[in-house]
C-alpha cells in the first residue's frame, strides 16, 4: 500500500483539479454542462483514481488504476486543446493547464514504468 498523499504525481493532480474547477467559472454557462463538466469529471478522475489504486492490495491492482488516472489526464488534454480551439480559454491559461497535464502524464508513466520493474 503507498501513501497516495505523498506521491508528487496526486498531489500536482488536485493542483490541476482545482485550476480546472477555477477557470470553470470563466467559460460561459451554456458550455458548463457540456465540455466544462467533462473537464471537471476527467480532473476529478486522475486523483480519484491514484487514491483508489494506492489502497488496492497489490502492485498490479495500483498499477491498473494508475492506468486510469493517465487515461483521464489524456481526456483531460483532449479537452483543453479542444477548449482553446473553440476560444473558450485563453491561450495563456489552456497552454498553461495542458502543461500542468503533460507534467502529471510524464510523472504517472514514470511511476509505473518503476511500478512493473519491481514487480
């Protein structure tokens, strides 16, 4: 079992889940229960489901919920780029957020590349 709470990769993702939630309330009402509640439930996922994944019995288990949290973080940058795209965020703050994601992608790669190495 890991301490989630410690692990660099969760804690930058409640950053990011938070910056998500923020910057919400600037894009406009009619897209807050489209893209932007997309946005939120992806955000929400990555450290959902590292937390969930820590707590499971084996390597393997974490492992497959680290998979769920990297593919909720490529969702996540999905719609960031998509966001931009449409002009609903400023190049500044999506470019900034992508990078954020990018960032968390890379560190949860890492992680389980060490992960399957010792198992």
């Amino acid at each position: 079992m890991h301490n989630f709470e410690k692990l660099l990769f969760w804690q930058k993702s409640i950053l990011l889940a938070k910056k998500i939630y923020l910057i919400s309330h600037k894009i406009s009402s009619e897209e807050r229960f489209g893209l932007i509640s997309q946005m939120k439930r992806s955000a929400v996922s990555i450290p959902s489901n590292i937390a969930e994944g820590s707590g499971r019995n084996s390597e393997k288990e974490f492992n497959h919920f680290l998979a769920i949290a990297l593919g909720s973080a490529f969702e996540l940058q999905t719609q960031l780029i998509l966001s931009k795209e449409l002009e609903l965020l400023d190049d500044v703050s999506a470019n900034d957020l992508i990078a954020d994601v990018s960032e968390i992608q890379k560190m949860i790669y890492s992680f389980r590349n060490n992960l399957v190495k010792k198992s």
